[in-house]
C-alpha cells in the first residue's frame, strides 16, 4: 500500500495562478476601509481564507461592517481579470494525468467560494478533472485553518485524512491540514504571487507543517514516481 491514498490539491496558487490577481484586488478593497498591508503581510494573512474570514477581520481592524456588497464587488473585480489572464500553474495536466494512470484519487479542497470555483475550473479546462470532486469551505462550519474541508475531502474521497497528500501554497491550508492530522503535506511555492519570496515563504509553510516543500508540479510527479506502491 502507499504511503498514501489520495491527494487533496488547495486550488488557487497550487493549479491555477490566480493568487495574484485576487490579492491585488483584495489589496485595492482593503484601501478602501483605510487597511494596508504590504504584499507579504498579504500572503501570510489572507491566502486561503474565506470571505467570511476576511470580512470578519475588515470589521474588527477597520471598525466598518464591509456587509454582503464587500464579497461581491471583490469576486466581480476577480472574475473580470480571471476571464483574460487566469492560466494553470505549469505542470498541472501532466500531474493529474499521472496520477490517472497511477489510479489515485485526487479531489480539491479550496477556501474559494462555490461560484468562484466552479468558474475558474470551466476557465482552464479542469472542470471536468473535477467533476463532483471540487471542495468550497462554504460546504463546512469552518473554512482554513480549521481542519474541516480536510476532513470533508479525505470522507468525500473514502480514506482517512492520515493517509491523504494535501499539496497547499497557503499557511491557513498547511495548519488546517496539520490540524486533520495529515503527515504528508507538501508546500508549494510555484505561484507567481510568491515571486521574490518564494524561500521565506517556504521557511513559513514548513514551520506551519509542511513535510517537503517544491517550486514546481513536476517535482511532485518526480516524488509520486519514487513512492512505494
């Protein structure tokens, strides 16, 4: 048996480089409640996190209820860069291909909303690699870094959370898998939101619970292919 079942893939920065263009909109929206943060206070802060996260946290630092317009100005700012520049993260389709042949089930578990993901999956073309098998937060009470959406997945895929791969780009994610008592957790800092920082960023994954970390989808496939059956 493998040291692993399944693999539960973080979506945004992990598979698709959205990461980007969602902090710098976020960043445009924090302004406007008089909140700034430098790109790596973002990185460390938001990646990851719901929109009822990061609301809650606009209300206590801001002392404004950013109320039910502050998500839907944000995602409609998102979408519209998403349909022109929103690209897979290189090596994806050869990593999900490999583990087709290798016939290990693979699911996402994604602190976007529903809507969100399920639009930027029919963007790159992966809608159909995820076909039932694309996790929001929004499903369960907690988003990132509860545990939550890891159990969720790993019952959603039948195998114990222990014996999943979770492959995470944010420090919410890696404590939250962490947290579901996941050993294998690989840290991802590929995403062009992590340029320039990719090496602190990693020493900020590890220390949160990441077990190995890579720069690219292709070190992944080298790491499935060195793993016992």
């Amino acid at each position: 048996m493998r040291r692993f079942d399944a693999v539960i893939f973080d979506f945004d920065g992990v598979l698709v480089d959205s990461e980007l263009i969602s902090l710098s909109e976020l960043n445009r929206s924090l302004e406007a409640f008089g909140i700034g943060k430098s790109w790596e206070a973002l990185v460390d802060g938001f990646l990851g996190h719901s929109n009822s996260a990061i609301a809650e946290y606009i209300e206590q630092h801001s002392g404004q209820n950013p109320g039910i317009e502050f998500p839907e100005r944000w995602a409609k700012r998102i979408f519209e860069r998403f349909a022109t520049d929103l690209t897979l993260i290189p090596g994806t389709m050869d990593l999900l291909g490999t583990l087709d042949a290798e016939a290990i089930p693979y699911c996402i578990a994604s602190g976007s909303s529903p809507d969100r993901l399920q639009y930027s999956l029919e963007l790159v073309g992966l809608d159909g690699c995820f076909r039932d098998k694309a996790y929001s937060c929004d499903l369960v009470a907690k988003g990132k870094p509860a545990p939550d959406i890891f159990f969720y997945a790993a019952d959603k895929l039948g195998v114990s959370p222990r014996n999943c791969l979770v492959i995470e780009d944010g420090i919410a994610g890696t404590v939250g898998a962490k947290a579901a008592e996941i050993d294998h957790i690989i840290g991802f800092v590929g995403g062009s939101h992590l340029l320039g920082c990719e090496d602190s960023h990693a020493a900020k994954l590890t220390k949160s619970g990441a077990s190995h970390i890579v720069r690219t989808l292709a070190e992944i496939e080298t790491m499935l292919s060195a793993t016992p059956a």
